[in-house]
C-alpha cells in the first residue's frame, strides 16, 4: 500500500487525517444500512434450494469488500497520526 508523504508542499496531516476519518465513518454507515438490506430467505426460496445461500454469500462479500477498503482507510489515517506527532 502506497503511503503518503507528508512534507511542505503538500496536503497537510490534519487534511489527510480528516479525510481518511470521513471516508471510515462513511464505510461505517454504508455497514449499518447493508445490514438492513441482508437477504430474507422468503425473497429466495422460489429460485431454488442454493438461492438463499447463494444470496448470503454475495451479501457478505459486499460486506467483507467494505471492511477490507476501511481497514486500508484506517491504515492510512495511523499512518498519518504517526507523522502529525
């Protein structure tokens, strides 16, 4: 993962930092309202017996891809925080 630099001519820590804790929080929501929207067994059953469980698994590869992008986030802002010190 490419980190950034943080020197004088470019975005300050506290922007870099403010921004990369926006784009977690944002994650953080998108979470929340996808968990609302987990398959119901009764959307699927007519499709076929691995409908159900197929829909679940998409489900939580959607998941899994949000995490994965806010714990590169949070990568991102530590990085950040260690260079404001």
């Amino acid at each position: 993962m490419m980190l950034p630099t943080i020197h004088m001519n470019g975005t300050s820590a506290r922007a870099l930092r403010w921004g990369y804790c926006e784009a977690i929080s944002a994650i953080q929501a998108a979470l929340e309202a996808l968990a609302c929207a987990a398959p119901n067994g009764r959307d699927y059953y007519p499709q076929g017996p691995d409908a159900c469980a197929q829909a679940d698994a998409e489900h939580n590869d959607r998941k899994h891809a949000l995490i994965k992008v806010m714990n590169e986030l949070q990568v991102l802002a530590e990085h950040v925080a260690d260079r404001q010190k």
